[in-house]
C-alpha cells in the first residue's frame, strides 16, 4: 500500500485526465478516444477484407453507412421499427406487470412456490425459438403471436431475479420491522418491495434485452413482418448494405434500451449492487 | 415489571437429530427502570429469552408477564436493539430513526422533531441525511439506538449490541449508554458475552449456562451510580475486579464441565 501514502486524493479511473498535461495527451488518453479508436480499427478491417477479398454477399463499409442513412430517411423502414417494438413494448408492459408480482410473491411464501417452480424452470431451460411453432398453431401469425414470445422470452428473468430479491433482504430486518409492531402489509412496503429493488431491477434489465431478442427472432424465423422481415427481404433481394444497415440498427437499439435500463436502475437504486443473479 | 415464569423453549430437530432444548425452566423478575445483563456462553439461549421477551417467538412453557399482563407478542412498550444492527440500506438516518414511529402512526412535524431529538442525543446531528453505508459501525449502532428510543420504550431489549464493534467504539458506546440511561431511566435487558461489560452496566448479571439454556444464578452488582461519568475508576476499582472474577469461576466451571460432560458421552457412546 505505497499510495497510501500520497497526500493526493486518488482519482477514479483511468482515464481521468491530470491537470497541466497537454490537450493532445488528453485526447490520447479518454475512454471515448479509445472507443473511437477501436471502431476505427474494426471499420478498416473490415473495408479492406470487403474490397479485396469481396464477394456478393459481404458489403463494403462505406456502402453500409451510406445504406444505414438511406434506410433512416425511408418511411417504410420506420414502419417496420414500429411494428417491431410494437410487439416487444406490450410484451414487455405485461412482463413487468405479471412477471415482478409472481416473482415477489414466490419468494415469500412456499407454497406459491412449489406451484410454479417447475413451471419456471421449464422456461428457463427450454430454448424458446422452439416454442414459435407451437404458438403460431396455437394463435395464428398476429401481433399476439408475437407478443406471447417475448413475455415467454422475458418473464423467467424478472420472475426468477424478483424471488431472489424477497429472498436475499435481510430477515433481521423483517424481525426488526416486526419488533415495532408492524404488520405483513408494512412489512411489504416498507421492507421488502425496498429490498428486493436491486435485483427486481436486475431482472428488468435483462428481461428487457430478452425481449429485443425474442422480436427478432419470431421475425427471422417465421413471422416476416418488421425488423426481421426486413433483414429477409434485403438479404433475398442481395442487398448486403441495406441488410447490415439494419443489424447496425438493432444493435444501437439494443445498447440504447440497456442504457436506459442502467441508468433507471443507478438513480432508483443507488445503495444497490449490480448483478445480484445476473442469468442469461 | 416483568416476570418470567418456567420459561422453555426447546427447537425440534431436524432428520432424525434430537432437538435442542434453547430454555429450560427459566424464572427471573426484572424490576422496573433496572439495567439487567444476561451473560452466558454462547449457545446458551440468551439471545431466544430476549427474543421471547420481544414477543418475536413463541415457547413451549411457561409464561411472561409484563406489568401483569402475558406477553404474546410484539408490543408499543418494547423496543429492541440488534447486534446486527438491522437498518434499512436504502434509507437515510432521519429515517431509519422514524421508522418505528411511523409504524406506530406518528407523522409529519411530530415525527420529524422527535427524531431529530434523538439524533441528537445519539451524537449523530448532521449525519441526518445521510446513508447507513456511509457510516461507521460504531455510527450505525447509535442509529439502532436512537431509533428503538424514539418509540419511548418502557423496556430495551439490547442484544449484544456492541458485540460487533471494535474495542475503542465499544467502549464509548458503553459510556454514552450509560449516560443516556442515566438521564431516561427505562428497564433495560442487555444480552452479551462480555464479562466486563456485563458488571459495568448492570444493576445485576443474570448468569446463564448452555445446554439446556437456564438461568444458573443472578448476581448483584453494588456498584454505586452514576457510573458514566468515571467508567474507568469503576473497571479499577477492588469491587468491580472481585465480582468478574467471581463470575469467571462460575462460568468456568461449567464448560470444564460441558467439556467433561462431552468427553464421557463420546467416551459412551463409542
């Protein structure tokens, strides 16, 4: 412990620029820099073996970014987005609506969950993609259809996140909540749903990028409607640029929505620690 | 008042193994604004009597009385205080202190100048917003304290409270304990394992013995009061050194004789 030491205070990170350095050494030294940096590594990589190894079915990089602005002028392409996250918002709404509630009151009492333990487990292990026939047979190739996959998708995750949060909040505390006096129903508001809120949100997070990948997916491999009908189109129709131009967007999408997610999770629960049961 | 009468209590075992009996017959009166301290060994069920006494579990035998009435439950007139202290992480000081009053359906002004009465007397004032993470243990207990103090308790119940603490944050809290009972006089029951911290608060040391968990003898302690203010004139003194010796003997003699006990049964068995 030789810093211990140093009278200075220690800075977070390390990128943390020091003062009295030049501005081209801070530059050099930031994360965003870096980041940069490493895109365009992976930009010229990738131009190169475009142009010179080639073919068909691989696109330059330069054609992409002009194909990636294409599509966000197209009115047509916005629609697909809409009818995509369509299907994952009100999949998504009625995951956290049923998935949190099942999962907070599994957590507290037992019997609840001996019920429907097998059930969850059976979600959890199975691989949905193969759940998609089963439910178009069952209710047809609608909004439905599409719907039910990603609550199927994205519901073991809160469920399974929301019991561990019951379940890890301090029983001392319950005991102390319970040496004033208080009853189950403030026991609930005032100890539990506060303690279970770090991993509840956990859930959420990871439900949520369950959710964008059950709405790809039913797009690819059944349902052709939206993002993933437009990826089938461009590639049947041999339009490299325009199919990775859409990937690129459903990747920005996903790191968007993450973002969001942490950010709700660090203001909502700043005592919290992350990943409490990080399964996916 | 509270009376204790042929208190047991026993756990059942699990798969096969005999239970544990946590109490057996236990008999005690503690009189009114008196500091009791229960010292045993630990296992020895010290920790369940004061759980029983918060009305947190139940017993198989015997009986409570508070002021004549049985216990049954928790109850307005009983505050504990943790060893693991047991403050919600997400809330600040202010209220984690509020939070038995809340329960208890005092709100608004009353609420907020009640506690911040007892912050105060704690020595936390300007901590009020601030988290428990950012708090020492030692700060933290004193949370504990003011928060079961803020519900005018007629009886604290105190479970090892500063078993957790380091020796220097023990000590002071021991000393401000002190202080704060002197000026507010309440029953208090202090569960701990400390011998010298048993003789250096209470009126009078219960003394316990494991296995099954009774109460072996209740020793008084003459010590005159107030004791805060000369804490260390009272750890030297002739008296204080004479009762935690007497008390050593006691205890010691009974785990040399658990440990005897133990070998002749393994000895048995075998």
């Amino acid at each position: 412990m030789s810093s211990a030491a140093s009278p200075q205070p220690i800075a977070m990170g390390n990128g943390r620029p020091r003062a009295g350095r030049s501005l081209v050494a801070r530059i050099l030294d930031s994360k965003a820099f870096l980041r940069l940096l490493t895109l365009a590594v992976i930009a010229a990589i990738w131009q190169v073996y475009a142009v010179m190894v080639g073919g068909l079915l691989i696109p330059t990089f330069d054609g992409t970014v002009f194909a990636f602005v294409e599509l966000l002028l197209d009115g047509k392409f916005w629609r697909a987005v809409w009818v995509s996250n369509q299907a994952m918002l009100i999949g998504f709404a009625i995951t956290v609506i049923l998935g949190i509630p099942i999962g907070l009151f599994m957590g507290r009492y037992r019997p609840a969950e001996a019920f429907t333990d097998v059930y969850i487990n059976i979600l959890l292990v199975t691989p949905m993609a193969a759940l998609i026939p089963l439910i178009i047979m069952a209710i047809g190739f609608g909004l439905n259809a599409r719907v039910l996959l990603v609550i199927l998708f994205a519901i073991p995750m809160v469920i399974v996140n929301s019991r561990a949060g019951v379940r890890q909040v301090d029983p001392t505390l319950i005991e102390m909540a319970q040496s004033f006096g208080a009853t189950e129903r403030s026991i609930w508001w005032r100890i539990l749903l506060p303690g279970s809120m770090p991993a509840v949100m956990t859930g959420i997070r990871i439900g949520l990028s369950r959710s964008l990948t059950a709405m790809v997916v039913i797009e690819l491999l059944l349902i052709a409607v939206g993002l993933g009908g437009l990826i089938i189109n461009f590639r049947g129709a041999f339009q490299p640029e325009s199919l990775y131009a859409v990937v690129i967007f459903v990747v920005f999408e996903a790191l968007l929505l993450i973002m969001v997610a942490r950010w709700l999770e660090r203001r909502l629960v700043p005592w919290g620690r992350e990943g409490v049961l990080a399964t996916d | 008042m509270i009376e204790i009468r042929g208190l047991g209590k026993s756990f059942p075992g699990r798969r096969g193994n005999p239970g544990v009996k946590a109490l057996e017959g236990v008999n005690l009166t503690v009189r009114d604004d008196e500091f009791l301290t229960v010292l045993g060994p630990s296992g020895c069920g010290k920790t369940t009597l004061l759980r029983c006494l918060a009305g947190l579990v139940s017993w198989d035998e015997g009986e409570i009385l508070l002021d004549r009435r049985p216990v049954t439950g928790p109850g307005p007139e009983r505050a504990m205080v943790f060893q693991s202290i047991a403050l919600m992480p997400w809330a600040s000081v202010l209220r984690n202190v509020t939070f038995g009053l809340e329960l208890r359906g005092v709100n608004g002004s009353d609420c907020r100048s009640r506690a911040q009465e007892l912050i105060e007397l704690v020595g936390l004032s300007g901590f009020e917003s601030s988290m428990p993470f950012e708090l020492s243990g030692g700060m933290q207990q004193r949370v504990g304290l003011a928060r079961a103090l803020a519900v005018e308790p007629a009886v604290l119940l105190m479970d090892e409270p500063f078993g957790a603490l380091d020796e220097q944050t023990r000590r002071l809290l021991q000393e401000e304990l002190l202080q704060i009972w002197e000026t507010r006089r309440t029953t208090v029951v202090f569960i701990t394992h400390s011998m010298d911290e048993a003789v250096l608060l209470g009126d009078r040391v219960v003394l316990m013995s494991a296995r099954p968990g009774k109460i072996e003898d209740v020793v008084e302690v003459p010590m005159p009061r107030p004791r805060s203010a000369h804490i260390d004139t009272v750890e030297g003194s002739a008296e204080f050194r004479e009762i935690t010796s007497q008390l050593w003997v006691r205890l010691r003699e009974w785990q040399v004789d658990i440990g005897r006990r133990g070998r002749a049964a393994a000895a048995g068995s075998r």
